[in-house]
C-alpha cells in the first residue's frame, strides 16, 4: 500500500527546486541583468556615444547612469541566480530590481530608447512572473 509520507528525512518535506514561472522570471533576470551590464561598461566606457534626443527632463551624466546600470544589472543577476534555488528573498529582490531597473530605463529613454524599451518589458516579465506565485491548487 502506498503511503503519503514525504520523502525528506523523518517526514519533512523540503522546498523543491525553483520550476515554473520562478524558473522563466531567473533565466529573463539573468538575460536582462546582463544586458544592463552591458548598458552600464558600454556608457562608462564611452559616453560620448550617446546622444540626447531633443530636450528632455532628465539629464543626468552618462557616465553616472553607466554605474547604475552596471551596478543594477550585477544584483539582478545575482538575483537571478539564486532564484534558481527557490529561495524567497531573492524573490523579493528580484522584484524589487526589476522595479528599480524599470524606472532607471524610463530615464534612460532619451539616450537609447529601443533599448530601454525592451528592457523596461523584460522588467515587467519579470516582476509579473516573480508575483504569479508559486503553487497551483489541484482541482
């Protein structure tokens, strides 16, 4: 007769590795962390490069949002991670990063807009992913 003890030792159960959309959110965390990496080398590097569409509100030094894209992008890999392991904080984190790094693309627009387009999407990916939840009741 089977028995509906689970495997763990003595009966505990232990948290499953990361699958479904915490799964998707880590590997999109991951490619859009490192995107921001290369956003954040290619703005220190040569912030010249840019060039300001018309007149904008934000204007800030390229050279600054460089480190904050480069900085941004290395938590969200990270992030991404250890949100393979399932672990809840990283969770957070992740859509904690995802929101920072949404607004930073939205201030980035006037520099680089197509790029910041798609990465504020893979930010809202993300962070729709991250808050899906986790578990699915069985019918």
């Amino acid at each position: 007769m089977a028995s509906n003890v689970s495997s763990g030792s003595a009966g505990v159960s232990r948290k499953p590795f990361a699958t479904g959309w915490t799964a998707f959110a880590a590997c999109l965390m991951i490619f859009g962390g490192a995107m921001a990496v290369l956003q954040g080398i290619g703005a220190i590097v040569n912030d010249d490069r840019y060039v300001i569409t018309g007149n904008y509100v934000y204007k800030f030094d390229v050279t600054g949002w460089g480190w904050l894209h480069l900085i941004l992008g290395l938590i969200i890999v990270v992030a991404g991670f250890v949100l393979f392991t399932g672990a809840m904080w990283a969770r957070i984190l992740g859509v904690v990063a995802a929101g920072l790094n949404m607004i930073a693309n939205f201030l980035w627009l006037p520099y680089y807009p197509f790029w910041s387009v798609i990465m504020i999407a893979i930010d809202v990916f993300v962070i729709w992913a991250l808050t899906a939840g986790t578990h699915r009741e069985r019918v």
